[in-house]
C-alpha cells in the first residue's frame, strides 16, 4: 500500500532520472524482475534503521528513500542478488515488524 507510487510510476518519482533510466534499461532488455528486485533490497540494506525509526519516519523514508540510499549501491546490490524468492521472507518480515508497532 504504502510503496504501491513506486511500482505505478516505475520508480520515476522518487528517483533520480539517471538512476531511473538504469533500471528501465534493465526492465526492458533483461527482467523484469528488476522492479521487485529494487524493492527487496532497499528494504534489505536499511532493515536496522528501518526497524528503529518511528512509523511516520518509516513512511517519510519511503517517500525519499534516496536521503538514506546512495542509488549506485542500491543498483549494484539489486543486480547481485540471488533469484527473488530467497529474499521475499527477510524483506516481508522488516515491513510486519514495522506494521507491528503503529
């Protein structure tokens, strides 16, 4: 619900162009698995902070993710991540831990 802007716009509204460009080439030419991909590891690389941080802290983060991600390791971990359904369960927990304590 609260991450559904990222996936309607393609990521184009919360990212910078070239960062946003970078994975609709990935989109379009390799898998489009790339969207989620981006999703999971976000969530992943910031677990700590995310589970520490207030829920409306939580959502303002989602809103502009990049103040906390530097988008070229965002990029590169994204694409090294192993096939999609190794991760979903860490990333599903953080978001249940955090829905936890509103």
């Amino acid at each position: 619900m609260y991450c559904s802007n990222w996936f309607m716009t393609l990521y184009s509204g919360i990212w910078p162009t070239e960062l946003v460009a970078r994975i609709w080439d990935i989109y379009f030419c390799e898998t489009q698995e790339i969207m989620q991909r981006v999703v999971l590891t976000l969530l992943n690389m910031n677990k700590k902070l995310l589970l520490k941080l207030p829920f409306e802290e939580v959502l303002m983060y989602i809103k502009m993710p990049w103040q906390i991600t530097k988008p070229e390791d965002l990029l590169k971990a994204s694409l090294s991540m192993k096939p999609i359904g190794a991760k979903i369960e860490v990333s599903v927990s953080v978001m249940v831990a955090i829905c936890r304590r509103v």
